[in-house]
C-alpha cells in the first residue's frame, strides 16, 4: 500500500494506492445502504464523501494504470481509489 499527497492551489490532494486488482463493478460503490460484505452496512463510502464534499473536498474511486507505473490521481480512470481533500 502507498500513501501520498501533493498541494494543488488551495488544496491538498491525498491518495491511497494498493496493489489489489481493483473492482470489477463499481455502479453502486457510493450507493447508501449497498454493500457486498454480509456484515456491511454500506455507509462507509457514502458518509466519507459526505465528510469531504462538507469541507470543499471529493472522494472518488479510479483505476490505476497498469505496467509499473505510479501515476497522481489526474492520470487515473475508473478503477483503484484516489481520494481529493
């Protein structure tokens, strides 16, 4: 797992990188109350983006480039998780 983060004008720019193959579905990932876990209660997605947006920040989920490469958070597509604060 890697962690970084750069400032981008007024803000900060934080993501969260692991080596995982990523979601094959991600249409309900920030859908209140939908989970795919059988204890899941699917507000942890959902209540974190709240809490960004509620500070002028987003939380989304993108697909990190494959072939060795780390890419920032602007170079990725739908897939692997990158949170902007």
């Amino acid at each position: 797992m890697r962690v970084g983060w750069k400032k981008a004008g007024s803000h900060v720019e934080i993501w969260i990188e692991d080596e995982g193959p990523g979601l094959s579905n991600t249409a309900n990932l920030f859908v209140p109350f939908f989970t795919t876990k059988p204890k899941g209660s699917g507000i942890g997605l959902v209540l974190s983006r709240q809490i960004a947006e509620a500070h002028g920040g987003s939380l989304r989920y993108a697909m990190r480039i494959r072939g060795g490469r780390t890419q920032p958070p602007e170079a990725y597509t739908n897939g692997d998780a990158a949170v902007s604060l």
